[in-house]
C-alpha cells in the first residue's frame, strides 16, 4: 500500500474517537516489529524518525526501509518527521517523500514559532503533506532535545486558535505535563488544560509526546478530550533492549546477531500491540 498523510489517519481518528500510535523507528528490526504489529492488530500506523534516528540511520535509510515494510503491507502506514528543527530539514523529508512532518518551533518566541511553522505548512501543504506544530514547551529529554522541568511551558490553550488559524498546521503537539523519556513519579496531566484546548477547537487532532509510561486510565481519559496521535519511543526501546540483554545473559556464547534482534523484534512488536489496543486503534484498518 502506498504510504498515506498523517491527517488521513487523525481524520479517522477523530470521526471514530480513537488515538493513532505514533512509534520511533531507527533500524530494520524496529520497522518490522512496528509493522508487524500493525498488521495483526488491523491498526493504522505513524512510523517517526527522530533527530537521533536521522543522525543514526540517515533520512535516505529510513524512507528505504519504510517504504519497504509499507509496501507490503496491508494497512495504512504514515511516515512522519519527528520534532523538525528547521524548514530545511522539512523540505528535505518532503523530497524523501514523507507523508507527514512536524516542525518544532516550541523553542523559539510566539511570532517567529509562527511564521516559521506557516513557512513549513505552505512547502508541505504545496505537495499535500500534512504538519504537526508545537505550542507551548514539552519537558525531559528526547536525544537532542533536552528540556528541564523550570524550563518547561505548558500549552496556553487561549493562544491555540490564533496559532492553529495563522500557521495552517493540520495537528498540534500540546504540552499538558507529559515528558519525553522515563518518569520520576506518576506523570501528573493537566486535564482541565486539554479540556479547554478541545473545547476551543473541537475539531482539530492534538498529539501527545512522552507517551511513554502514561497510566492507561490517563490515556483513555485524554483520547475522548482530542488527543488523535500518541508518540511512544522509550517503551519501545526498552522491550527491545531488554529482551536483547535476555537473550544474551542466558546464551553468552551466541554471536550471531539475528539470534538476539530477532527475539528483541518480538518482544516490540508485543508492546506495540499492547498499545494499539489501548488506543483503540486496533481493527480500525
Ligand atoms: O517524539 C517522540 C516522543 O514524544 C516519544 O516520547 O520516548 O517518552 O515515549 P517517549
Ligand atoms: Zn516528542
């Protein structure tokens, strides 16, 4: 199947009141895993690449690998940049042929987060990509992006319009307590704060980051208040790794490494089943 837009998918979402899991892919066996979940769940999917996974595997490698799950498969895959630091980048995933881009501008003072996200949205939107922009500031740390908690600023809901009408963003990442990475404590979400995100714009798909270790009955709490796409990374990583060390703990002398990235395959794949389910993604494909 050809690979389709990220607001296709949170279009669906938002008609059939259910979140899209939106996992971070670096390597093979990660697509796999994610895919492979997809698949059995009947669940459609965000594949991202982070600022890491691009450093890593490079833009050219990822779309490859993709594409090639993709290709195969038989539900709807989105290949989706994550935390876009510059329109340059942006426009290069666009020549790479993803469906869906985020620019990042949290970073950056009110007017020039929003001219430059309208700038990404009008490239994008010119060769009918989707765009996630990002209001407010998300905290903990997701490889290159480092935020500490006196730095973090939740989303003001009373802006959003004005940033949603000004930069023709299709979602927005809101920041409403959750963080990148593994939490110190139970994550304490602002629900008021969404509430009034979803009241002002009832009809636009926010995305959660640092889905990560979020309490279920939070997730299922904050699906019904907008949120149409959920990012997982850190979960994934570790049910990976994890099952990794497993293998080679219990079998020291194995050197061949299919014999340890096959389990740890399965073991994500498990995982990201298990949130398709609590999504209520799973048999919408
Ligand atoms: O953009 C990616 C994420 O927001 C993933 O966060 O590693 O805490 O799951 P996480
Ligand atoms: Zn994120």
């Amino acid at each position: 199947m050809p690979l389709v837009t990220g607001i296709e998918l949170l279009e669906d979402a938002r008609r059939r009141d259910y979140a899209v899991g939106a996992f971070n892919v670096n390597n093979m066996e990660i697509i796999q895993a994610i895919i492979a979940a997809a698949e059995e769940e009947r669940s459609p999917v965000i594949l991202q690449a982070s600022q890491g996974a691009i450093k890593y595997a490079g833009i050219r490698y990822i779309r490859a690998l993709v594409l090639a799950a993709a290709e195969e498969a038989k539900v709807p895959v989105c290949l989706h940049l994550d935390h876009g630091p510059s329109f340059e980048q942006v426009m290069e995933c666009l020549r790479y042929g993803f469906t869906s881009v985020m620019f990042d501008g949290s970073h950056l003072p009110y007017e020039e987060n929003v001219r430059l996200t309208a700038k990404a949205v009008e490239a994008a939107h010119a060769v009918g990509v989707s765009v996630e922009g990002e209001l407010g500031k998300i905290g903990g740390v997701e490889e290159e992006i480092r935020v500490e908690d006196w730095d973090v600023v939740l989303t003001d809901p009373e802006v959003v319009p004005d940033f949603v009408e000004r930069t023709g963003v299709d979602y927005l990442a809101v920041a409403i307590g959750t963080k990148h990475g593994f939490y110190k404590g139970e994550p304490k979400l602002d629900f008021e704060r969404l509430a009034r995100i979803h009241q002002l714009m009832p009809d636009l798909p926010l995305v959660l980051h640092g889905g990560s270790g979020i309490p279920e009955e939070h997730i299922r709490r904050a699906i019904p208040l907008g949120v149409r796409k959920i990012n997982i990374d850190t979960e994934l990583r570790a049910a990976f790794v994890g099952k990794a060390r497993e293998v080679m703990a219990a079998k020291p002398e194995e050197i061949d490494p299919r014999k340890i990235l096959g389990p740890a395959r399965e073991a994500m794949k498990e995982k990201v089943k298990e949130k398709m389910r609590l999504f209520g993604s799973s048999g919408k494909a």
